[in-house]
C-alpha cells in the first residue's frame, strides 16, 4: 500500500514536471511567432472576438480575455481545492504555517509598489503604475518551480501557492479599488446570493459536484460583469467543495475534483494561458530606460524578493512564525526571488494603468526584463539549495 503511494506520488511530481516543459515550450513560441512574419496571424488569433448572447445579454470578448479570465478561473480553481485540502488536512492545518505566506505576501507588495514610487513619484501619471510591481504571475512562477520535479518539497510548494493566493487577492483588491472606473452593485449581488447558496450547500453536506458548478457558473460571470476579476470566483468555488462526502466518510469530493483538475490545468489550460500571454513584439516595444521601466524592473527583482525574504526571515525570528518543513533558507529565498516573475498580472494591471493613455513608454519592457531575472535568479538559488530526492 506505501509503495503505491509512494507510486502515484512520483508520478504526480513527474506529471508537474512535464506540465511545466510545455508551459515553458508554449511561451516561447508564442515569442517566435510575436517577433516573426506570423506575428499577424498570433494577433488575429488573440484578438478574435467570440460572443455569447441571451436576448440582451452578451457577454462578447477577444479570445485572449477568454483565456484570462475563462481558463485562468479553473486553474483558481485547482489552486483552491490544493489549499483547501492543505488548509485542513496538510502543511496548513497549523495556523502558524498560515502566517508565514501571508506576512510574505503583504511584503512582497508593499517593498515592490515603494521602490516603483522612489522613481516615479513626483510624476502624477507614471505613478498610476505603482501596482504594477507588486503582482505575482502565479502560473509562471509554479511553471518554473515544476521545472525541478521532485526535488521541490511539498512544503515549498504550498508555501509558493498560498503566498501566490494572498498575492493574487491582495491585487485584487488593489484593482477593485485603484483600478476600477465603475461597480455594477447589482452584479456583485448576485454574486453574494451565489455564495450564499454555495455556503448553503456545504453545510448540508451536499457532494453532487454538478450543483456546485452551476452556482460557480453564475458567480463567475457575475464577478465578470461586477468589475472584479473573475478569476477570483475560482478560488471562492473550492472553498465550498466539501473534502467528504456525507454518507461516505472515505470518499472525497474535494481530492477527486483536484485529481481530475490537474491533467487538464497542467497540460491544456497552462499551455494555452502562456501561450496567448507570452507572445510579445518586441520591436513595437520602447527600449528606452524610463523612469517607469526602472521603476517596474527593479520593483519585480529587488522589491518583490526583498520583500518577501525580508518580511518572512522576521517572522521566523520573532517566533510569529515557522519555517515550512523541509525548506531552507536559502531555498525560500529562491522561491522569494522567484516571485518576482510578474508577467501576466502585471501586464494586466498594466493595461489598467496606461491603457488608451499616450505615455511615450512601453511597461512591457520592464516587465518582461523584471520577470526574466527574477525567474533566472529564482530557478538557480533553487537548483543550488533544493537536494536531489535519495533513492529508495
């Protein structure tokens, strides 16, 4: 029975491994056809726009936004039912364990949005920026962190995720409230009376996965209508999923939902984000060194990884909090400096800053050259601090 297992975990960690490869092998060809003469047909694909319409209502978007805020709201989902299950059964069942993600979070948003404002302070517009740094691509960073299979502990990873999460809703909110020109009131009702039916349904212990889906449906595109993210209703949904089912004891709703997800998320939904995500022309880009690419550039490999280590190495020392077992220091810094990949969200938040504005710079470059080193640099701390599993 260990030995199983033992099995199905290796696998697993393998299954991640490879789902990171494509992640990986679709961003760079997303790049090749930006920065060739297929370039116009990667934009006629992103820019496509498909529409779904009820009488009056529509919901039409470019199929890029569809990836972002369609696909991307299953991965969330994924993501949820990983922390839910750790949340009660796992590495965060303990509150101290909590601790430690949060408190790097909040530093890793914090220490990247002030080294953004020492260069852009004094500049009413370029300070609409300042959010920009303090995003996490969480989709990128796990990418890279799969890249080493097995030798990633299970601790480091769930630390990365939950770290990813709290950064994930803190900008959010940040966009809910800095970067978000109107609310639909009414939008965002309906999304309460979906969760309200969703807490409904898990304290009835109600496992029918199907009604689940049907209120996480309407949630999202309520979220989508409000002007919320609605990436952020994946995350909501799961945490509903009940972990046992009510006349099984031994069945689990929550890990077989998570077991079916994770193909799917790993080898399709990813591959396809990076893909539509990545693919950037780089001679549309302005390579001249503004005040703001600085400021998004340092932001995301100093701010981000000084942040995250600075705030977490306190709260260790202070005994607020433990460090996850398993991990060293020098491999939390790793994952610290690896949350300096930015990309997607920061080109969201981006979008949302300058978007339809003249500025004369391009935020883009900052981004990808933040992101690129803060990748590197992550991807080797790890490959020196994480050791290679011992043979059985």
């Amino acid at each position: 029975m260990a030995t199983r297992k033992r099995r199905f975990i290796f696998e697993f960690l393998e299954g991640e491994s490879a789902g990171g490869l494509m992640l990986m092998g679709a961003a760079v060809a997303a790049m090749i056809m930006a920065n060739t003469p297929l370039f116009p047909y990667y934009q006629l694909l992103t820019d496509t726009p498909f529409s779904i319409q009820i009488g009056d209502f529509t919901l039409g978007k470019p199929l890029l936004l569809w990836v972002n805020d369609g696909l991307m709201a299953i991965f969330f989902l994924l993501v949820g039912l990983e922390l839910k299950r750790e949340l009660i059964e796992g590495e965060l069942s303990d509150p101290r364990q909590i601790v430690l993600p949060a408190v790097g979070a909040v530093g890793g948003m914090a220490i990247p949005a002030a080294v953004y404002l020492c260069f852009n302070y004094d500049d009413p517009l370029n300070s609409q920026g300042w959010a920009i740094p303090a995003a996490t691509d969480i989709a990128f960073a796990l990418g890279i962190l799969t890249l080493m299979g097995s030798r990633v502990p299970t601790s480091l990873k769930v630390f990365l995720t939950s770290l990813a999460i709290f950064d994930d809703i803190g900008a959010i909110i940040i966009i809910a409230l800095f970067y978000t020109d109107s609310i639909s009131v009414l939008a965002l009702a309906v999304a309460l009376a979906c969760i309200v039916m969703l807490a409904f349904l898990n304290i009835k212990r109600i496992d029918e996965a199907s009604l689940y889906f049907v209120f996480g449906l309407v949630m999202w595109v309520a979220m989508l209508k409000s002007g919320v993210h609605a990436t952020l209703a994946g995350v909501i949904l799961a945490m509903f999923i009940p972990i046992k089912a009510k006349d099984d004891p031994d069945h689990s709703p929550l890990k077989e939902l998570e077991h079916d997800l994770h193909p799917a998320v790993a080898f399709v939904i990813l591959p396809i984000f990076a893909f539509f995500n990545a693919g950037i022309n780089l001679s549309q880009v302005d390579l001249s060194l503004h005040p703001v690419t600085s400021g998004i550039v340092l932001g995301l490999f100093v701010g981000k990884q000084l942040g995250i280590f600075a705030c977490c190495y306190l709260a260790i020392r202070l005994g607020f909090a433990s460090l996850p077992k398993g991990v060293s220091m020098g491999s939390l810094y790793g994952a610290a400096a690896l949350c300096g990949v930015g990309f997607t969200m920061s080109l969201f938040i981006g979008s949302l800053a300058f978007g339809g504005v003249d500025t004369g710079f391009d935020e883009r470059l900052g981004i990808i050259i933040g992101s690129l080193l803060s990748g590197t640099l992550g991807y080797a701390i790890l490959a020196t601090t994480l050791k290679k599993p011992k043979a059985e």
